[in-house]
C-alpha cells in the first residue's frame, strides 16, 4: 500500500531554479508528520493531572486532484496504538474541498476553513534538498519530496470533552511534487496474484454508508469498525470517520454458504454474527481467480471510542454483505 521511474536528482534540482517551471506544479501532495498532542495545562492545580492524552497523535495529508477540475483529498486525524501495535484507534475528519495547499518547489501555503469545526492557515517552507521518487499515492512520472516546515495556526475543534480544541502554531512533513512533466494516476495492472480473504458489511444512513465492518482472517486475521458521522457534510462534504481496527485474532469460521464471525467480550471490538451467501460469482484473469459472494448478515457489534464514547451497530438483511476470495 508501489514502484516507478526514477528521475536523477540533479534534473529535479535544475527543473527548481528554472522561474517559468514552478508554472509547471500541477501536482501537490502534503503529509503531515505525526505530532504528540498534550493537553492544555491547569495553572491552578497543585497537583496537575496525568496528561490524557498521552499516546495520541495528529497528522494530516492533503492530496491534490488526479484529473482537471477535481476535488482534493483531505484529512486531518487523531490516532492511537495500544496492545502493543496490534489495534488502532482513529477519529478522522476528512473532506473534498478544490484547492487548500499551494507549493512552488520551496514555498506555499496550506489554508482551509470549515465552518467552526477546521481552520488552517499555515505557510510551508522546504527545511532541504528535494530528492527524486518514482511514486506517490498511486501516481507515476516525475516527482520529487521534500521535508517541510508549517508555520502559522491550525484549530481543530472536536466538540468533545476528552480532545476539546487541538492547536498547533507549528508543524512538520513533506511535500510531494512534480516539478515538470505529466503524472500517471491510472491504476496500473496487477503483476501477480494475491491470497486474500475479506468480509465486508455495509450499513445504510441517511442514503450513506455510515457503518462499516470488515473481517478477514489473513495475517493472523483482523477487524476494522467504522461510524461516518456525516453532521458536518455542508461543508466540502466534510466527514468524522470513527474506526477501531485490531489485528491478531481470526474473526471468521467456516465456508461459503456460511461464514461465522465472532469477537469475545475481551477484544476492543466486541460482538457476533453470520454472513448467508445468496449469490455467487467467480472470474478469472490469467492465474488469479476471485470469487465474490453477496447475501445477508446479521449480528451486532461494538466498541468504545475515546471522546465520542460508546457505538454500537445492529447489522441486518437491510444492509450490505460481501465476501471476497482472492487467489
């Protein structure tokens, strides 16, 4: 979750310090490090309180649009690791607004504004030389990253009691850019074949997915819950993403036409239910066969999120079941 033409640094380097080619940046990705977050001091207290947030990060990503007059992909996150790496916690905002970062090779800005909810106005500097890479986010040509520096104010306003208002005045990344020349968005074609096994269940809100539920029992088996809270969709169709996802425990038994999933009251997600195959398609392409199955699946599943508390979700025959065999 890639490989591509390497462009030597040095036609990077020239393509920079040639004014009539900053023209030429049409293709702008940012990454935000992953920055600690802390909580905001209590000057009354004599004895100040653990920090709780400890464990807790915020990065962001902005990736320009693969096609003229598209949207942007943008998101700003909350995350963090426990059970030693196994599951992740993740509150992510996440929108599609036209144009919020600018970068020439060495200067930009990054500005944003989402009713109460985001502000960003940050400029970004280059803190190095740009190196050469052959891919980014699934686009090929000629590209080149850069580290970064982010100055200026970015307010995150989470409306909760436990994250309440994240600020940061200073930031650190990366840019990808191209300095010249096309970029390749298109999906390139698979090399090889790949062993896979996954079970999704979809469940409608308000003409949205706003549920989703993942099973697989590759790599020692993992699980993903996710809740789209879509309250805030008037602006650029911006989304809170809520997703616990842990890994190291087999969620599914049996075999098509049925497939058993359990969680045990232990597991950061908990809860049970079965998926009944109605229909069944198989395709092959060279070697590679996949077999897709669509049907029901019911059961109910939960999990506590930090801030927005306690979710839990009734999956019915209403919603949308498929399991995916990939070989």
């Amino acid at each position: 979750m890639r490989r591509g033409i390497v462009v030597p640094v040095v036609a990077v380097m020239a393509s920079l310090v040639l004014p009539g080619r900053a023209q030429a940046i049409d293709h702008v990705v940012l990454f935000v490090s992953p920055t600690k977050l802390t909580a905001s001091p209590t000057t009354k207290a004599k004895n100040p309180k653990p920090n709780r947030l400890a464990g807790w990060k915020l990065s962001a990503a902005v990736a320009g649009p693969t096609s003229p007059g598209g949207k942007q992909i943008f998101g700003v996150s909350l995350s963090r690791a426990f059970m030693n790496g196994h599951a992740e916690e993740l509150h992510a905002f996440r929108a599609a607004p036209s144009h919020t970062v600018t970068f020439d090779g060495q200067r930009g800005r990054w500005e944003a504004r989402f009713g109460g909810l985001l502000t960003v106005e940050m400029t970004i500097t280059a803190t190095g030389a740009p190196q050469a890479v052959g891919e980014s986010q699934g686009c090929r040509g000629e590209l080149a990253q850069v580290p970064v520096d982010l100055r200026g104010s970015l307010i995150l306003r989470t409306a909760t009691k436990f994250f309440r208002t994240i600020r940061h005045a200073r930031l650190t990344g990366n840019v990808t850019f191209n300095p010249g020349g096309p970029v390749d968005c298109t999906l390139p074609q698979a090399g090889s074949c790949t062993q896979s096994s996954t079970l999704s269940v979809t469940k409608q809100g308000s003409g949205f997915p706003s549920v989703t539920l993942l099973m697989s029992p590759d790599s020692g088996g993992w699980t993903s819950l996710s809740f789209a809270d879509r309250r805030a969709s008037a602006f650029d169709g911006a989304t809170w993403y809520h997703v616990m996802r842990v890994a190291g425990l087999n969620p599914l038994a049996g075999l098509l036409p049925t497939v058993a999933a359990r969680l045990p009251a232990t597991h950061p997600i908990q809860g049970r239910g079965a998926f009944t195959a109605q229909q069944t398609s198989i395709e092959t392409h060279g070697s590679c066969r996949t077999v897709s199955a669509t049907g029901t699946f019911t059961g109910t599943f939960r999990t506590q999120f930090a801030g927005w508390g306690a979710r839990a979700v009734i999956l019915d025959p209403a919603g949308y079941a498929q399991y995916r065999e990939e070989s």
